[in-house]
C-alpha cells in the first residue's frame, strides 16, 4: 500500500497506491494514486489518533499501566537520538469481502528525536525524518503520540479502455479519499510500533464503476528501531 519508495511522503514518482476500478464498458481508473500520509507527508495536524486503529503486536512495556510514573521516569524512557523508522505492510481488505495477506517494507527513513519539556503529564517534542519532515510528539512514560495528517484526497484519475489506451478524464474518473488511523507507538526502549489503517473511498465520474477487486483498507505497521549513537 502506502508510501512507496519510503517511510514517508516523498516526490518519489514510485510511492504509490494502486486500485483497479473497471466501467461496464471495460475502463480502468490508472493506479496513481499517492498515499504517503500514512507516513507523514504535507505539514504534521495536530490530531490525535483514533480508538479504532487495531493494535499490532507489540513488545511488553517495561512499566505497567497501573504504575504512577514519575517526572523523571518519564523523562529518561522517551525516545532520544536516532531511530530507524520502517514501514511494513499487514493486510488488505477488497471490495468483495475478501481480505489478502501484504508482504513488503518500505525503504527505511531515519528519525531524530529532540525533546523540549517534561512535566508530570508526559514529555513533548519533535522527530525530524530524514526525509525532511518534522513531527511534534508526545510521550507519557508508555506510549508515544506522533502528529500526523490523516485524510488526503488524489486528483482526478483517469481510465484506460480495455485496449490500454488512455481515455479523457471528461468521461472517466475517479477521486479517491484516504483517511489514516494511525495508533500510538509502544513497545520497549529499543522497538517501538505503530498500526496504520488506511481507509479508501472512491467517487467515481463518467463510465468508471466500481469492481470486487477494490482495495477497501490497508493496514500496515510502522516500526522505529533504536540506532547506535553517533561516534
């Protein structure tokens, strides 16, 4: 799914989401549809993710929920330096009802962790990627809140005719609606992961219609892996 070619939105012309969208007269929308947000690409929102993102699994925190962190504790077990960020695919949902196994990682990008305050409530701060993207966070003493933007929309698509030949937009196209739930990471001190679920909904003009073979959803998991500090 997602963000091809890396971990983040890129102008990577190979980051790219594919459909297939069929008319009764045998058109198909051309898979170009960009879906990098899931990874942050355009200015960070500062939205919270939403409760029905399923949860990947995960390794156990070293603090159990029931524990009252201190300000220290949770300043000492945010995130610090750089962590290898990688983004792996899980599933897929089609139109029919059908759910397919995704198998791929996505180029990894490298994260950078500044913190700026700690109070009782958590830690705040920024990951930059080396993508050029900056990312405020959030981090309690367990789980760590990256804001991120979560709906981004294609322009119109155009269809091929059953010969392959391009067919203008004018009479038939297709718009696609992206909204990302995108969970908190947890995780230990060296691993930390996150689910990612994209929703597609497609608005369909002229001769395009909708087949079984649609992408509904795609979940993913991003992974940020702690690196070695710098010599």
């Amino acid at each position: 799914m997602g963000e091809q070619g890396t971990d983040e939105q890129s102008a990577s012309p190979d980051a790219r989401l594919r459909t297939k969208v069929l008319s009764v007269l045998g058109l198909v929308v051309v898979g170009a549809l960009v879906a990098y947000l899931l990874i942050g690409d355009g200015p960070p929102a500062a939205s919270r993710p939403r409760a029905d993102a399923m949860s990947p699994s995960r390794d156990p925190s070293p603090h159990d929920e029931g524990e009252v962190l201190s300000v220290e504790t949770i300043q000492q077990s945010q995130p610090t330096g750089r962590w290898r960020a990688q983004v792996i695919g899980r599933s897929t949902l089609l139109r029919s009802g059908e759910r397919a196994p995704l198998d791929y990682r996505r180029q990894p990008t490298t994260w950078t962790f500044a913190s700026e305050s700690c109070d009782a409530e958590g830690c705040t701060g920024t990951a930059s990627s080396s993508s050029g993207q900056v990312f405020p966070y959030t981090w309690d003493g367990r789980e760590l809140v990256v804001d991120r933007q979560l709906t981004d929309r294609s322009t119109k698509l155009a269809c091929l005719d059953e010969t392959g030949d391009p067919v203008p937009i004018s009479e038939a196209a297709a718009t696609h609606t992206y909204r990302y739930s995108i969970g908190s990471f947890a995780g230990s001190a060296n691993r930390l992961t996150s689910r990612i679920v994209i929703e597609i909904s497609t608005e369909f003009s002229g001769s395009c219609r909708a087949t079984p073979d649609d992408a509904l959803t795609y979940v993913e998991d991003q992974v940020l892996t702690k690196l070695p500090e710098a010599d």
